[in-house]
C-alpha cells in the first residue's frame, strides 16, 4: 500500500491530494490573562473584538472566530485561546492592512486600535500562536 507523503515547501506543507484536500487555514493565539483580570478581558472580547470579528466575517477577510477557554496548568500556560479560520493561505496576504481598515472602522483609527492594544497588554500576555491548515480526509 502506497502512502501520500505530504510535500514541503517553505515549512509548509502541501496536500498531493491523494488522501485529503486542502481544508480552511485556521490561527489559534495563546492568550495568559493577568490575575484578577480575567473578567476584563472577557468584556473586551465580549464588545471590541466581537465586532471587529464580525466586521472582518462581514468582509469576506474570515470564515469564523471562536473562544475556548482552558485550564491553564502552569504560569505560562494560557487561559484563553482566539481561533481565527480563513478560506485558504491566501486569504492572509496583504491581512494586516485590510484588518487595520476594519479596526479603524470599529474603534475610529488605526492610533485608537494601537492604543487599545497597549491597554490590553496590561491584563494580558499574548503567549505565541499557532497556523495550521485543515486535512479533509476523503
């Protein structure tokens, strides 16, 4: 029996096609709230960034976005994670600044988002994130 044997191509790999296709590109940050700061970040989540996922849906930019709360086992464990789910890997070319127009659109201004970043960064630490892409299985 003859397995397929994904190709590497820049640290990615590429689907021959044979067992499975290309699925959705899907981004999940590790998010650490600050102690006692939990609530506040879920407000925020809650408000600003439930419409800035909406806007960007609206837009065509994503597919979906969800918000998994996990146990955090260690300090530098998160307690949150932001799952982000595009069509494909070219739906992340040329993202950044097609997102900061959304942003301008929620919060008035590129400078206003920025600020609200800085302000976010003290009741949370971004760990690191991860982007993967979907197998479907045949």
């Amino acid at each position: 029996m003859r397995h397929s044997v994904p190709r590497y191509r820049g640290g990615l790999v590429w689907a021959d096609g044979k067992d499975y296709n290309d699925g959705p590109v899907v981004n999940s940050a590790y998010i650490r709230t600050v102690d006692g700061h939990f609530d506040d970040y879920m407000h925020w989540l809650a408000t600003t960034y439930k419409k800035q996922q909406e806007a960007a849906k609206a837009a065509g930019l994503i597919l979906s976005y969800r918000v998994l709360i996990t146990e955090a086992r260690g300090p530098q464990d998160p307690d949150i994670i932001l799952v982000t789910e595009f069509k494909n890997w070219a739906a992340l070319d040329h993202l950044g600044s097609k997102l900061d127009a959304v942003s301008e659109k929620i919060e008035g201004s590129v400078d206003a988002a920025n600020k609200s970043e800085v302000d976010r960064a003290k009741i949370r630490t971004v760990l690191g994130s991860r982007t993967s892409q979907e197998a479907l299985l045949r």
